[in-house]
C-alpha cells in the first residue's frame, strides 16, 4: 500500500470519526481500521491533537499583518549607544523601518538613523544592492535634499545615517487639514521641482516620492527625504540591473502607471509623483482618490484626474498647467525631469515681470530698499558738507564738490538698476557689473571725504565732526559688507 | 459628491481581478489601526505583483484565489524567516497551547515552521495546503473556502479540521 493510499485512509477514517460519539470511539476504530494498526495509530493522534487545537490557525494571519510586516527585530531606546552613535529619541517610523535622531560622537552633530528592517539586509545581495544606493544617494548634495551621509553597519544591523532635518513632512500639512495659500504652493513647486532636477541630473530616480519623504522645516525650505530607495537610472553594466523588472517598490497611491505595472521606470516616475502629490497638496483630494490603495491604483491606471482649476480656481496658472502635465499616463507626455518642471514654473513668472516664489520676491523688496536708502545717505552727505564749508571754509570746500559728485554719479547708477530692475528684468545681472565698480568707488570716496571733513571739523564743532566721521564709516562698511550679499542673495536665491 | 459617478464609472472599467483584491485588501484594512494601511497595502500589492509577474494568467476567480493564496503565504513566510525568527522557535507544548499562539510574535515565530510542515502535508494532499491556504493566509470563509475549492462546506469544515489537527501535531512533534 502506497502513501497515497494510506493518507486518503487516515483522512476518510478521521473525518467519519469525528461523527462518532466519543464513548463508542474507541471500539468503532478498532472495527473500522480493520487491524491496520498503523492506520488506527495514526487516526488515533490525530484525533487528540483535534481535541487540543484551541483557536489554532482559526484567526487568519492577516489580522496580525502590522506585527508580521512591520515589527522591527529590536527597538532602540533613549540613551542606548551604537557605535559612535548615542540615540537621542525615535523620531519616526517608516514603511521600511524606525527612525531616530542620534548623536555622532566622532563630529559632534546630529544625525537621523534609519534602522534598515531585516529582511531588507538579510542576503548578501540585498546588502550589495543598499551599499550601492546608500553610493549613489551620498552623491547628492543640494539644499532641497536630505544629505546621506553614510550606510553603517552596527552590531550587526544596518542604518542609514542622514542629515537631521527638524520640520514636518508634508503628509502631517496634509492631515491638519490646512491647504497652502497660492504664492506657498508655488514656492514649494518650484523648489520641490529643484531638488528633483538636481538627482535626476546626476542619474538619480527617488521612485518612491510622497508626501511623507518631503519635509518643510521651520524656515520654510523644502527637504526631499529617503533616497533610500532610488537607485541609478542609468544601468551599470559591471555591478548588474539593480532591479528586476517586475519588482516594485514604493507606496502604489504615488506610483506612476508604468511603475505600477511593473516596468522599468525613468525620471519621468518622480515627475508623475511630483504631479500626484502637489494636486493633493493643493487640494486635500488625491488626484485618484478611491476607498482602497488597489482601487487607486487601478484609477491610476485607467482614469484621468480632474483637471486641478475645477477643483480649486486660484491654483497660479503656471502650478496648475504643469501639475495636469505631470498626471499624463503616457511619460513621454510628462516633463523629462525635474529641470524640466522648474524650467516650465519660472517661465510665465518671470514674463510677468517678477521671481518665482515668495522668499526672491522678498528679497528683492529689500534689495530695493537698500537703493533708495544709499540714495537717500548721499543727499544727507552732501547736505552735511555743505554745512561744513560753511562753518569751515578752505580744503572743506573741495571735499563738498567730492561728494556732491560721487552722490550724483551713485545715485544715478543706483536709480537706473532700480529702473532696470522693475522693467527690464533680464538685463538686470549685466548692468549690477557695470554699475559695481562705480558705486564702490562712489562710497568709498564719500566715505573718507566724510571721515576727512570730521576730522577738520574735531577741534571747533565736536558734535558735527563726530557725526560726519560716523556717517563715513558707516556708508563705507555697509557697502563693503552688506551690499555683496543682499545683491548676491537677490541675484542668486538658491546660493 | 459630483465626482461619484466619475468613480464609478471608472470602476466599471477595472478588471475582476481587482475587485477580487481590492476585496481581499479591504478585509484586511478593516482589521488595521489608521497608520498601519501601508503594510496592508504593501502585502496585496506585492501579492498582486507577483501573480502579474508569474506569467500565469489566472483561469477564473477561484484560480486567482488559490494564487493570490499561495502569495501571500510566500511573502508572510519569508519575512518571518527573514528576521530570524525561526531562532525562537521551540515548538509547541502542552503549555504554549493555544493562548500564546494568539500573540503576534510567537505567530511570527511559528510561521516559519508552519510552512515547512504545510510543504509537507501538501505532498500527501495537496488539498489540504491549499484550504490551509486560503483559510489562514488568505483570511477566506467557510463558504468562500469551500466555493473555491469546489467541494460542500461540511466536507470542508472537516477536512479543515483534518488539516489543523495534522499542522499541529506536526508542530508540536518538532522540537
């Protein structure tokens, strides 16, 4: 009798014997097994391990899913060192793992530790495959992207040291329910759209953009986390594909078609993303919102968003035309990067004569102020001047006609870069070249011209001459000092 | 809500196979806390996924359920082996019974185990790994179950009794 046999024996006997009344058990084995003692053996413990299965596999696993799938092997608690690593506290908790701000004692900074989860690192492979990213992630360097700073293996486990970014990400916006004012969606368009073009610029996909990897810190800097899971877009034939095609990684609600089907994905995945969550961010309504991650993507796959105007109006028209471009299914309809989309953001804005964004447009407000109040400083300086000729006749007249014409000649310069500034905006950075030298050496000349008439004025008028003196060194400092970087600042934000 | 009709409509255009997912996701998220939809989400995908990526396309319903099944066995079991739970394994015993199996890290910790004695008892009858299957890992019922399987619900209530009994003796023989 083969094993076959025999099993579908056990099984017919103990199904028939769990019908039987439990007192006449043991002759109706003894009858039905047929002196196969084996067979009666078998049946036998079968029927006491029945008795004492309890709930044994009654409640399925799934109810346990967030144990199974997200338990850590170990937590990490205040205090505990790794390393040079001290754990401050935990600071969050991810699909991939637990995070905690620590301190490194080796630099003396803080730094955020990703625990990298078991099965994530459990293969020689999978390691190999995290070193690379952990490579390729440390690359990046750009103010809109958390810094990777190293892959660390500490007694045994694997964690991602980064930069610590102190802010709240952009899911915790999402979820108080308060919606960003037009001038902030696209401020944090454009930056958002920055950082992006700055990895893919150095081949770098994050594939896995969502509103819980951007951060916004308290001063009001875009910070784009994890790129933990990005790898190299452009294959590296000596170290293999790093991903099967097929295997996806990544939170489905933010995943582009392709990427939802499982092919290979380029640049234009983060830009479907960049689209998916700024629609959300602006509206509090995913573009594909359904009741469950499956039915969105589904929708994903197969329908269009709303168009953003219809479900808010005051969207800035340029947000609005490239958030609808980013949500096409087909990517060669999508912008090719993220330069691209910052590209397609500063364009309408800057024809209508001003910058992208609230914090250059602020600056730009102060960099004007700084013209009209030198401008201002050169009429007081030469009025004071003039005074002291009068009081002093002699040399003090010379250094009055100094000054009226450094004045003159300054406040022009500085006049016209205003002008240039408000109405012919490109030109701008050519004519702060021509117009740097002759303002320096305008204020310079005032400057000391000032501090000389002081001096002349020391032994008759104290008062005035100290205040000549003073007025000279301080137009001389603040163009030394604070000129180059409120211009460099105004020219040049992301600097 | 305007923008109802818009989602049926686009629902209609969905494929069975997801509604069959999406089902089963729903079961599951109704069991999750706000916060922790993400692993939920992340299974069935991955489940999804790898049924797309089999190369297998899937008969009917029933097919796809015994897959979809058979998935997310894989992948439940592989995590749990991933994380070295096997390591704390000791079996079970007259003490550990049944209370202690309710708690979710020794469930992780049997899994492992589980699924090497279900490889076995699939050898001897292949029906009874897959009831095993779509009761335990796939979180289907009675009537589901035994729809699935083509067979009556009172037959499968006791070859569902068969199978357990057989696990657990299995389970508790290892040491």
């Amino acid at each position: 009798m083969n094993a076959g046999d025999h099993w579908r024996r056990v099984r017919d006997l103990f199904e028939a014997a769990l019908e039987q009344p439990s007192g006449a058990l043991e002759s109706w084995l003894d009858r039905e097994s047929g002196g196969d003692q084996q067979l009666r053996a078998d049946v036998r413990s079968l029927l006491d391990h029945h008795r004492r299965t309890g709930s044994f596999l009654l409640e399925p696993v799934g109810n346990r899913m967030a144990e199974l799938m997200g338990g850590d092997a170990r937590t990490l608690q205040p205090g505990d060192t790794l390393g040079s690593y001290t754990i401050v506290r935990e600071v969050g908790r991810g699909g991939m793992g637990r995070v905690y701000l620590a301190s490194d004692a080796r630099l003396g900074r803080n730094v955020a530790l990703k625990a990298l989860p078991p099965e994530l690192t459990f293969d020689a492979s999978h390691r190999d495959r995290l070193r690379r990213e952990a490579r390729a992630a440390a690359a990046l360097t750009h103010p809109g992207i958390c810094t990777v700073y190293a892959l660390e293996e500490l007694d045994g486990d694997l964690f991602i040291a980064s930069e610590y970014v102190d802010g709240a990400t952009l899911r915790y916006q999402l979820d108080s329910g308060r919606r960003p004012s037009p001038a902030d969606l696209a401020h944090i368009a454009g930056e958002l759209a920055a950082a992006l073009g700055h990895a893919h610029h150095h081949g770098i996909v994050h594939r896995d953009l969502k509103p819980d990897n951007v951060m916004m810190t308290s001063d009001g800097r875009v910070k784009v986390l994890d790129f933990g899971l990005a790898r190299l877009s452009t294959p590296d034939a000596a170290a293999g594909p790093v991903t099967q095609p097929g295997t996806i990684f990544g939170t489905p609600a933010y995943m582009a078609p392709e990427q939802l089907q499982g092919d290979t994905v380029d640049a234009r995945a983060d830009v479907f993303a960049f689209g998916v969550l700024l629609y959300e961010y602006a509206c509090g309504v995913h573009p594909f919102g359904a009741a469950t991650p499956l039915a969105v993507a589904a929708r994903i796959l197969e329908s269009e968003a709303t168009p953003i105007v219809e479900r808010r109006a005051d969207v800035p028209p340029a947000v609005a035309e490239v958030i609808d471009r980013c949500l096409s299914k087909a990517p060669a309809d999508r912008f090719e990067s993220g330069a691209g989309i910052a590209r397609a953001l500063e364009r309408p804005e800057r024809s209508r004569g001003g910058h992208s964004g609230g914090a250059p447009r602020r600056l730009a407000t102060w960099w004007r102020t700084h013209q009209f109040v030198a401008i201002g400083l050169y009429f007081v300086a030469s009025s004071l001047c003039w005074q002291i000729k009068e009081w002093q006749p002699g040399v003090t007249t010379a250094i009055f006609v100094a000054v009226a014409v450094a004045g003159t000649v300054a406040g022009v310069f500085r006049g016209h870069l205003v002008f240039t500034e408000r109405v012919n905006d490109p030109r701008l950075a050519s004519e702060l070249q021509r117009a740097a030298l002759v303002t320096l050496l305008a204020d310079l000349v005032i400057g000391l011209a000032l501090a000389a008439a002081g001096l002349l004025l020391a032994s008759t008028r104290p008062v005035p001459a100290v205040l000549a003196i003073a007025l000279g060194v301080g137009v001389g400092l603040v163009r030394l000092v604070v000129e180059p970087s409120t211009t460099a600042g105004f020219m040049n934000p992301k600097a | 809500m305007p923008s109802n009709s818009k989602e049926q409509a686009a629902d209609q255009l969905i494929p069975a196979v997801y509604h069959e997912l999406r089902r089963l996701a729903a079961a599951y998220m109704r069991r999750e806390r706000p916060g922790q939809t993400l692993q939920a989400t992340a299974l069935v995908h991955e489940a999804f996924l790898r049924l797309a990526g089999a190369g297998q396309p899937w008969k009917d319903r029933n097919h796809f359920l015994g897959i979809a099944a058979r998935s997310m066995r894989q992948i439940l079991v592989e995590r749990a082996r991933a994380r070295g739970a096997q390591k704390r394994w000791a079996g079970l015993d007259r003490v550990s019974l049944t209370e202690s199996l309710v708690r979710g890290a020794d469930e992780d910790a049997m899994l492992p185990a589980l699924d090497e004695a279900l490889t076995r008892l699939e050898q001897l009858d292949p029906e009874q790994a897959r009831i095993v299957e779509l009761r335990y890992f796939a979180g289907l019922g009675i009537e589901e179950t035994a729809d699935a399987l083509g067979i009556s619900p009172a037959t499968l209530k006791r070859r569902w009794a068969l199978a357990r009994a057989w696990l657990f003796r299995e389970l508790s023989e290892r040491r």
